[in-house]
C-alpha cells in the first residue's frame, strides 16, 4: 500500500495506483455518477484520468487521493487537491468524485473538510474552493458544509457543452475561527 496521507474516522486517502484502475473505473465510467461532466469516461479518457492525476503527485506533492473506507479497505471514490484553472488565474481545489453506493453516507464532507485541513496546515494555503457545476447540488451542498461560500461563476466548455459552474471558496482565516 501507498502511504496513507489523510486519515479521518471512518477513512484514509492514499496516493492513487494502477492498482487502483478497476475500482475508479467504477465510479467514472458510471453515467450516473458522472453526470456533472456530461456523461461516464471511455476506457483511454479512464487511463488519461489516472495518468493526470498520478503526474499530480510528481508535479505538486498532491492531487486527487484514493479515499479508501476503513472497514472493508475498499476505495469508494477520490477525494484531493489540485490546482485549477479558473477564469484567468490558477487556484487551489477540493474535488471530490464517490461511487455511487456511497453517496449520502457523508463520506464526501468528512474526506473534503480533512483536505481543507491538509490545505491550510501542510500547504499553508490562505484559500481553497470547490468549483461546482451549477448543476450539481449534491456537491455544492459538500461544499457549504465544507465552510465554503458561493463568490463567483464561470462557464466551461467542456465536451462540446457549455456548463456554468460555481466556485465555492474559504479562507484561512475563516477555518482558524472555526478550531
């Protein structure tokens, strides 16, 4: 096993593998899952995924960590940060991405807020956000309970769409209140 990275009560996140291919597999190539980016990814759209948030970790010392839920080991979903663009400037984001079967189980909140953590006190970073398709409620409800409050949106083009997406940010400052 990778080393573990995060650990929260009911989690742990870890580096992503190639060991890891089948179980994201699971979650991107669903069409459900994957409605905010317009639909499940191809087999080679999966290897790019991986490859690119595996470079991450090389490139910034983090991305996007295999979230593995301590009972049974099982990866469940991928949950990190990254860096993004937004509008004409690069910011640090919480992403978060859970298979199906885990959805509304709070999983997400608890591997979201233990990234802000990591962003603040190992990165010492003086803001996060989450960048949330106008669509996804689910996720943008992560975000508010994450502290994050709505300040901006944008539209992406992605797959031949045009999709609005909000971003959700918090603040150093904001999280040191809330110790």
């Amino acid at each position: 096993m990778t080393d573990l990275i995060i650990e929260t009560e009911r989690l742990y996140m870890r580096e992503l593998t190639w060991d890891d291919f089948e179980a994201l597999c699971d979650i991107i190539q669903d069409e459900e899952t994957m409605y905010a980016y317009e639909g499940a990814l191809s087999d080679e759209e999966a290897k790019e995924w991986l490859d690119r948030q595996i470079a991450r970790y090389g490139k910034w010392g983090f991305g996007a960590w295999a979230v593995i839920l301590k009972e049974n080991s099982e990866l469940i979903g991928q949950c990190g940060l990254t860096k993004q663009e937004w509008k004409d400037e690069e910011v640090l984001e919480i992403g978060y991405l859970f298979n199906k079967r885990y959805w509304h189980k709070g999983y997400a909140t608890e591997a979201a807020k233990a990234c802000k953590r990591y962003a603040f006190e190992k990165l010492n970073a003086d803001e996060v956000c989450s960048i949330i398709r106008d669509t996804n409620i689910p996720s943008q409800n992560v975000a508010l309970r994450n502290g994050m409050r709505r300040m901006d949106s944008f539209t992406k083009h992605y797959r031949g769409v045009d999709m609005p997406h909000y971003r959700y940010v918090v603040y150093k400052e904001a999280h040191q209140i809330l110790l």
